[in-house]
C-alpha cells in the first residue's frame, strides 16, 4: 500500500507506518482536528479505519491516565468510533474535574449525572438511586469548600455502542480509591453517568 496525496497525483511516501508514527505522537482528546487532518489528508488507500483503529490502539500509550480502551460495539467505525469513545471519556473527565473544583450548580450536576435513573454506591454505603442518588452528587459536586487534589488513574475502559464501562483509581495523593462509573450516551448524543460504585480507600 502506498500514502498518496489528497488528489491520488503522487505517492507521499510507500510505507503506511510512516502515518502510524505520526499518529502516535498526537493526544486524542486536545488534537482530534490534528487527528481528522493525519488520517485525511496522508490517507493509506483503502485502510482509513485501520489508522483510526491505530488512535485507538495508541491512546493509552500517551495518556498516563489510561491503562486500556476497548471498543466492543458494531455501530462505529473510523473517525466516527474515535469521536464516540472520546465522548465517553470527556465525560469522565468533566466528572472529576467537578469532583475536584466542588461549587457545582444543579444544572452543571445534572449534565453529569443521570438525575432520574442514576445509582450510586459510595464507599461503605448503601445502593441509592433516583432523587437520593443525585442529592448526595450535589453535596459532593456543589460543595463550597476548596478545590481537592484528585486524579482519575488507571482507567480501563469497555465501550460499546450506547454505554461505556471505566474501572478506575481516584488518586486523593493522601489515600486512593477504585472505582466503577457506567455512562449512557443519552438522545442528544451526550453522556451521562448512570452509576458509580466506589470501594473504601487504601
């Protein structure tokens, strides 16, 4: 297989890996327009998924917070299975960064929790769901004390086509812990988590 141009005129250069390599040294979170470009623009004739399949297979090498992604769904393919995992992860992300910042308002929680369907199991306590679920995010999330120091690790992800699955640690520096979140991606394409199930610390 050869890497061509855009117009197919002349040949970029005949090894396909050359565009796997550049692919590896972007971040797909804050370089997806970089991603869209390499994987457009330097294509290897008839395998456009499998350099999209590469991001995907690169991700956890430049991500220190991410152990593995696994994409078990049959809807997405190519850039489109890219964005769909990204999704899923971003709003994993948005949810601990809230975890750390607090002074969350309600309409901010909602748009991270699912208000009506959410469960949540917090270290040593009890299944909640519903209404009691989302009052104990809002003590969490909407806190007005400081800023914590907290960072979501080891993040092992299985994604298929409406929900995703991340076994994770929450680093608090002075203690850790694991943790499970579920999201659903909702109509509007959103994601929002729908569980949490949160061991004690260690």
């Amino acid at each position: 297989m050869e890497v061509t141009r855009p117009d197919n005129s002349s040949p970029l250069c005949q090894d396909p890996s050359v565009v796997l390599q550049c692919l590896k040294w972007l971040y797909p979170c804050d370089d997806f327009p970089a991603l869209a470009a390499v994987c457009s623009q330097l294509r290897v004739q008839c395998a456009q998924d499998m350099l999209w399949n590469a991001v995907l297979e690169y991700w956890p090498s430049m991500d220190k917070a991410v152990s593995r992604i696994e994409y078990i769904g049959s809807r997405h393919s190519g850039a489109a299975r890219v964005r769909h995992v990204r999704g899923a992860m971003a709003a994993n992300e948005r949810l601990y960064h809230a975890f750390a910042e607090g002074r969350a308002k309600a309409e901010a929680v909602r748009d991270l929790v699912d208000e009506k369907a959410g469960t949540v199991i917090h270290p040593g306590g009890q299944c909640l769901s519903g209404a009691l679920q989302f009052q104990t995010w809002m003590r969490i999330l909407g806190r007005p004390e400081q800023p914590v120091c907290l960072e979501c690790r080891r993040q092992v992800w299985r994604i298929d086509d409406a929900m995703a699955f991340v076994v994770c640690a929450e680093d608090f520096s002075s203690n850790v812990m694991e943790a499970t979140n579920v999201f659903m991606q909702m109509p509007c394409g959103s994601w929002r988590m729908i569980h949490h199930h949160g061991s004690p610390s260690h």
